[in-house]
C-alpha cells in the first residue's frame, strides 16, 4: 500500500445520504483493486477479463455490497431519513 492511497477517502464512513454511502461503496471497492494489483498497466490488462465473466461481476458486486453495509451501519442507516 503506498502513502498516498487512503483506503477511506475523507477517513470517514460518515455520508448524508444512502446515494452518497453507495457512492462511498463503490469508491472503497475500486480502492481495494487498487491496492491488491497497484500496477495500472495490469489492471488494464486484466479488465477484459472479469469484464466477461459473470462470476467475477457477481464478485465485484458482492464486494461493493459489503462496503455498503458497513457504510450503513456507521451512518445508523441513515436514521429516519429512509424510514
């Protein structure tokens, strides 16, 4: 992991909306791609390949599901905004 990678960006779960903590998700998944291959060339290289296998797109989507739960859970769902 380099120092200049920050896992949680703004180093908070804290977001106003369930939009902006699905955004958040999204943002950390990428992020831990980032840090488990940091070589970009690689990354593009590779993409064509969970690109095209739904096994690996169902993977991504689990993973952002998790850090969405999280996010979620930090932001006490939100409160009763959704409610």
């Amino acid at each position: 992991m380099t120092d200049q990678t920050q896992l949680i960006p703004g180093n908070t779960l804290l977001t106003n909306s369930p939009e902006e903590g699905r955004a958040l998700a999204v943002k950390m998944a990428r992020l831990i791609i980032k840090i488990t291959q940091p070589d970009a060339e690689m990354r593009e290289k590779l993409r064509p390949k969970y690109a095209n296998d739904a096994a690996m797109l169902i993977a991504i989507g689990q993973t952002v599901a998790m850090e969405f739960a999280t996010i979620a859970k930090a932001n006490d769902y939100w409160k009763e905004e959704v409610k």
